[in-house]
C-alpha cells in the first residue's frame, strides 16, 4: 500500500468513526444517558477535529480528499452500520470502531516511517494511536460493571 493510499484509508475511516460516535451521541439512551452522552460527544468532537487535519496532510502529498460520501465508504476500514441494542450497544460499537481505527492508524505510522521525508506523518499517527487508545480505555472503563463481592453469590451493585 502507497502513503497515498494509506493516508486515503486513514482519512475515511476517520471519518465514518467521527460520524457514528456523533449518531451514536444523539441517539444514546438509557440510565446512563447524561454520562453516556457526555463521553460520546468528547469522543465525535475529538475525531470531528481530525477530518480538517487529515485533509490537509492529503493536501500535502499533493493527493485531494474524497468528495463523495460514496467515496469515503469504499475506502473506509469500518462499515457504517451501527448498533441500536441497548444503550451500551452504541458505546460498544465505538469502542470496536476506534479499535480499529488503531489499527487503521498504525498502519499509515509503518508506511509513513519508511519514508524519512513524511516523518511528521508518522509522528502524527503516534499521537492519534495514543489518543484512540485512551477513548478505548475510557468507554472501556465506563462499560465494566462496578459490581462488589461481599459475600459469594451475593452481589451489591
């Protein structure tokens, strides 16, 4: 795969992922909404704010942004379909789609590392990999039960 053509990928995967953590935002509901909703608006407006970043990295390397909507999908790693169970069914559908964005990124950091000249390239994939990790680790940590075990077999939640 080309620097192009990772960046391509990179540039749409983003942007599906900032499109279903923000419909993922407006549709939240349940006993957890306020919080739910909070964490998932962080989670869009951080990605929202990559797309112009990315752009101009394209622009950079003489490549243009996708213009069609259809465009970004063909080359986008992550499907749009998102998953309308439960309330958590939304947080678990982001935190498998920035998953995978980690790996959508680390993939651009290795191409853009062969080449000396795109280091900020790689440099920037870095740093993005740092940030989708702590999203993950924060959904992560938002989804797991806080149960406590006082006594076997009975649980206080």
């Amino acid at each position: 795969m080309t620097l192009e053509e990772s960046l391509l990928k990179t540039f749409a995967s983003n942007f599906v992922v900032y499109y279903k953590a923000h419909a993922s935002h407006v549709n939240i509901t349940g006993r957890n909404f306020y919080s739910d909703h909070k964490l998932l608006k962080k989670v869009y407006e951080d990605r929202q704010e990559e797309i112009d970043k990315l752009g101009e990295l394209l622009r950079t390397i003489q490549v243009e942004m996708p213009e069609k909507l259809s465009e970004i999908m063909d080359l986008s790693q992550i499907s749009d379909d998102l998953h309308q169970d439960i309330s958590t069914g939304y947080l678990d559908s982001v935190l498998g789609d920035l998953t995978m964005l980690i790996t959508v990124f680390t993939e651009l950091d290795v191409i853009a590392s062969e080449h000396p000249v795109h280091s900020d390239l790689a440099n920037y994939a870095q740093d993005q990999i740092r940030q989708l990790h702590k999203w993950c680790w924060q959904i992560n940590a938002t989804l797991t039960s806080n149960i406590i075990d006082i006594n076997p077999g009975f649980k206080l939640y």
